[in-house]
C-alpha cells in the first residue's frame, strides 16, 4: 500500500522545535468514524511524537477535546487499528465535526470546523486519489503477470502515461489548494508529498516558489517553529543548489 501522504507527514513532524508548556486552550473533536474501533491520538512536540492517548471508537462516534500549545497552532495524527490514519490542525475553539471512513489504510473523510483541518484535508484529497490509482494499477499488474513479454511491455507503458497525467494533475491540485490560503501552516505539509516515489516538487525546479512560500510563513508567523524551520530547510536546499 503506498501512502506517500503519511510517509510526507513523518518527515514533517521532525520540522518542529521544541514548544513551551501547554496552555489551556483546546479544541473540540465529534465525528462519526466507520470501520475502525479504536484510534491512537499522536502529538507532535517539538522534533518528535508523542502519543497523547489510545481511545474507544463506542458506536462509530469520537468526541473528544485536543489541547492547543503556546503556538496556539497543533498538529496531531489519529492513527486507526485498520491501518488508517489522518492529520487533524487544531486552534483554540475549533469544533471539528464530519465523517471518517476508516476501514483500509487509504482514510477517507469529509471534515469542517477548523481552518487548520481543512487545508489538510484539501492537501490529502490529491494524495488520496493517486494512492488509488497506484493501488489500481498494482492489482492489474499482478493479476496479469502471465501476459507476455509484447504484452507487458504495451501495458507498463499505459501505466506509465496514466501515472504521469496523474502526476501533474496531483501537481496543479496542490499549487491550487496552497494559492487558496497561502499563509495556511498545513502547506507545509504539501510540499512533501509524492506519487510513489516520485516527489511532488524539487528545489532544482520549485526552490523559487518554496521561498516565496517560507518568507510568506514567516511574515504571518515569525515566531511559530514550523515557519522557523521549514524557512531554515528552504534556505539549506538553496545553499545546496549547484552554483551556490
């Protein structure tokens, strides 16, 4: 199963630096969930996460309140016992509700209440349609591995020009959620995403528009510890560029 929007969000929970104690602002989780009877809540402080706590799906239902950090912007993942997981962004008095189905790997959800959320939500919908073509793709291959070699051949180059319309539709589909709200801290969390193996956006081609987006992140969030670092990250690939 290929899930290049989770391995982006590991790779980006390691951008935060270490946050200062807890408030007591927090927001407010109720969704109903299908498939799934349990989920981990995982937190991200500072360079790593932390599980924050294992709760009972009882009926299909989740309500729960998440703490909000002294950034007043918190990033937590909900990890299903299907092999499901998503990214919740939490500011103070969000109230978060919708549907999650949870029942294979590949989540799929429709949420509403907090900002943060749904631009992640809108950054996941590109990823979520190209994990299932990949995943297409795959069963078709396997189900056809006696083909012949002509007809292999014909076929990996179907494959091939459908995962490449795929690549750039999922391209435009995330400059088009990013340009929406631009300021957003969960675009971050796009810039790192792939389709198979294949990243979304390169410095040698994209530096110029990661740039524009880290003075952006800054500017609105001089002190938020994500912008901090994704600038620092932006600023070490530049270095890194040839000619540099």
């Amino acid at each position: 199963m290929k899930k290049p929007f989770f391995r982006a969000a590991l790779w980006a929970s390691a951008l935060f630096a270490s946050l200062t104690a807890c408030t007591s602002d927090h927001g407010q989780l109720d969704v109903t969930i299908e498939g799934a009877t349990e989920a981990i809540i995982v937190r991200i402080e500072g360079d790593h996460t932390v599980p924050w706590d294992t709760v009972a799906i009882s009926d299909g239902q989740l309500s729960l309140d998440l703490p909000v950090d002294s950034t007043l912007q918190t990033f937590y993942y909900l990890l299903f016992d299907t092999g499901g997981s998503m990214r919740l962004g939490i500011q103070p008095g969000d109230r978060i509700a919708g549907h999650i189905q949870a029942s294979t790997p590949l989540t799929d959800y429709t949420i509403e209440g907090s900002v943060l959320s749904e631009q992640l939500q809108a950054l996941y919908r590109p990823v979520l349609r190209s994990s299932l073509l990949l995943d297409s793709l795959d069963q078709y291959r396997n189900a056809h591995r006696s083909d012949s070699t002509e007809g292999s051949l014909a076929r990996e180059q179907r494959h091939f020009e459908r995962l490449e319309s795929r690549y750039l539709a999922h391209r435009e589909e995330i400059l088009a959620v990013m340009a929406h709200d631009s300021t957003n801290l969960s675009n971050v969390f796009g810039f790192f995403q792939q389709v198979g193996q294949v990243p979304i956006f390169r410095p040698t081609t994209d530096i110029g528009m990661m740039q524009a987006y880290a003075d952006a992140f800054i500017k609105a969030y001089p002190t938020h510890p994500l912008a901090q670092i994704f600038a620092q990250e932006v600023a070490r690939m530049s270095n890194a560029m040839p000619g540099q």
